[in-house]
C-alpha cells in the first residue's frame, strides 16, 4: 500500500515494544525533509501545513532531525510526524518509518470515546514537492 502525503497512518512503535502511534505522513521515499526556523520543509519548499496546524505552531528540530539538516527519506520508508507538535515524539526524534511497520490509514480515533473524531487527511498539490 502506497501513502501520501497528508495522510495519516497507524503504525508499529519504533521505540516502544506492543505500541501503535498514529501520525501524519510528511515525507514519501526520495524526498528530502528539513527544519529550518520552526518550519518543514520538502525538497526545499516550504511545506504548507495550515490545513491541519495553527500558525503559531512551531516544528522543533529532534534528535534525528537537527535545525537547518537535511534527512533524504529512504526507499520503502516515510517521514512522519504529529499533529501535536510541542509534545509529539516523531520522525525527528526516532527517523524513518519503514513500509512493512505501517499498519494502514487511521479513519476515526474513538479511544478514548470522550475524544472520538474523525480523521482528517490533508491533500497537496503533486507538482509542488
């Protein structure tokens, strides 16, 4: 199964055995990711995420992807990272997630029920990236 960008998927927990995370597809195979000034960005080009974050919202650089360093995402791998940035452990910490550890699209969050909502999928234009 093939992912883009803007979707979000579930998938195997890359530092926490029994642990699924839920997260947004930022970076397909061959792209080239960076942070650069609170912002991504995908083969150069400022990526857009007014869809689904605030303006105020800023990306911090992690431990895998530093202020102002480039990661080219490899083959059968995707860079992801959360909605909830300030407090989400993703792609910048821990790296790429590899195709055969995504369980699939994430369609609803229902847990807990208090919380249930739809997921929303963002949509990019093919010939920006």
């Amino acid at each position: 199964m093939q992912f883009s960008r803007g979707d979000v998927i579930v998938f195997n927990s890359p530092v926490e055995e029994d642990k699924d995370f839920i997260k947004r597809v930022i970076g397909l195979p061959g792209d080239e990711v960076s942070v650069k000034d609170g912002r991504l960005y995908i083969n150069g080009a400022l990526l857009d995420e007014s869809e689904y974050l605030s303006s105020d919202v800023l990306t911090s650089p992690g431990n895998f992807l530093q202020e102002g360093e480039t990661a080219r995402v490899p083959d059968n791998s995707y860079f992801v990272s959360g909605d909830n940035r300030p407090a989400s452990a993703d792609s910048r910490e821990w790296g790429f997630v590899p195709q055969d550890q995504i369980i699939g699209r994430s369609l609803v969050v229902y847990w807990p029920f208090s919380d249930f909502w739809i997921v929303e999928h963002a949509e990019y234009p093919r010939n920006n990236f």
